[in-house]
C-alpha cells in the first residue's frame, strides 16, 4: 500500500464490469451528486444505466432524499460555502420532485 494519494482511482478491469478507466476523486460533491441520481432514478426521471428503463419507486426516492437530510444534519457548520450550496440546491430540488410525485 502507498502513501501517496491521487487525484483519481484506477479502475481494474475486474473491478468495473468490463470498463477501464479513472474514477473521480472521493469528494463530498461527488457523493450529493451520487446520491442525486440515485433518487432521480428512483424518481423515473433518468433511465436505470443497467436496464435502460426509467422506473419509479417513490419510498426509495424518499430514502435517499432522507439520507441527504441526515448528511446535511451530521454536517452542518462544518461545509465550505459551495459545497453547503450544492447540497441545499440538490434537496430543494429533490424535495419538489417528492411533492410532485406525491399529488
């Protein structure tokens, strides 16, 4: 194991389902924009990588607004400015796809 640490990931192509390359580095940006997908998914608003298919599922969509939610709490006062912004943009927004959803 090295000390050293990287900008990016080597992605083994074992470890990646046939794909090589970098991946991102591990920010928190990176996680909300994570996270972000997954509850457009689940909000059948981009389609599943996998199956090409844009299915909803309303709770897991929740679950992942929730888990915004609880990072937003075990975080806060300890966000640079920008990355405070993302995360507040990212729940609005997922918030107001929820009410939709739910009318």
């Amino acid at each position: 194991m090295s000390d050293e640490t990287t900008d990016e990931t080597e992605i083994a192509d074992g470890d990646s389902g046939g794909a090589v390359g970098k991946m991102p580095p591990a920010t928190f940006e990176f996680l909300i924009h994570t996270l972000f997908t997954q509850a457009l998914m689940a909000f059948g608003r981009i389609p599943n990588p996998i199956t090409n298919k844009a299915m909803k599922n309303i709770p897991t969509a929740k679950h992942f607004i929730d888990t915004l939610d609880m990072l937003e709490e075990k975080t806060r006062g300890n966000l640079a400015s920008d990355e405070r912004k993302l995360l507040e943009e990212v729940q609005h927004q997922l918030r107001t796809l929820y009410v939709e959803a739910r009318t």
